[in-house]
C-alpha cells in the first residue's frame, strides 16, 4: 500500500515553521520585563511606606517623651531611636515649647532597588492634640 506524499516531503519545510517558537520567546520576554518592573515598582512603592510609617513613629515616640519631660528622656534623641528601630536614620529633629516634635527621616533601599531608586524621605508631626485644635481655630 502506498502512502499520499506530503507536500512538505517535495518542496521542504514550510517558510513559518518554528514562527510560533520566536513568536513565544517574544511573548515571555515582554512579560519578564514587565514583571520585572512592576516588582521594583511595588518595592519602591513599600520603601516610601516604610519611611512614612518611620516618620511617624518617630514623631510620636519624640512626642511621648517631651509631654513627661520628668522622666529626663530627651525629645529627639527617643525619635532617633525608634527611627533605628524602624530602619530608618533621623534627617532633622524640632521641638518647639508646646511639646510638638516634627521629625524628617531618610531610609535607603537595598538590593536591585538601591540602584534604581534612591533614598525616601518622610516628615512627620506630633504633639498633644490641644495645639492642633488651638491650630485649627486660628486658621479659621
């Protein structure tokens, strides 16, 4: 019994044999590159964060200390503190009279973000809630 021949066996292989193969190469290509780049995205996104919630927790531990200054603890030098704690270093460091301490924090990136991105700032302000509302009807 004899078999039809194929058209591929005469004239060779057709011209887009293996397209599809390029063609998905390509695709996966795109698509690491931009799981690659939502990630450092998402990264970046987590260190400014990070830094804000430093801030804050620095700003409220800078806070607690200067509403009991009988316990001796210096203002800025708690903020610092819990700023390291956090991963993050002090920039500056206020207290004004009324016990409000606003504290500006830096935390750099590690890895493949540090060579993207740069350090994130974040400020921060705490204080007794008197001086906010005291703030708040003077602006008006």
């Amino acid at each position: 019994m004899s078999r039809p021949l194929d058209d591929r066996c005469i004239d060779g292989p057709a011209p887009d044999d293996g397209s599809a193969s390029v063609l998905l190469l390509a695709v996966l290509a795109v698509a690491a590159v931009l799981a690659g780049t939502l990630a450092l995205t998402a990264s970046a996104r987590a260190l400014g964060a990070a830094t804000s919630s430093a801030a804050d927790l620095a700003a409220l531990a800078g806070a607690q200390a200067a509403a009991a200054p009988w316990t001796g603890a210096v203002p800025c030098t708690v903020a610092a503190e819990a700023a390291t704690r956090n991963g993050a270093e002090i920039v500056t460091c206020d207290v004004d009279g009324l016990g409000v301490v606003e504290v500006t924090v830096r935390r750099s990136p590690r890895g493949a973000l540090a060579r993207v991105a740069g350090p994130r700032t974040a400020t921060a302000r705490a204080g007794p809630a008197w001086v906010r509302d005291a703030e708040q009807a003077g602006a008006r």
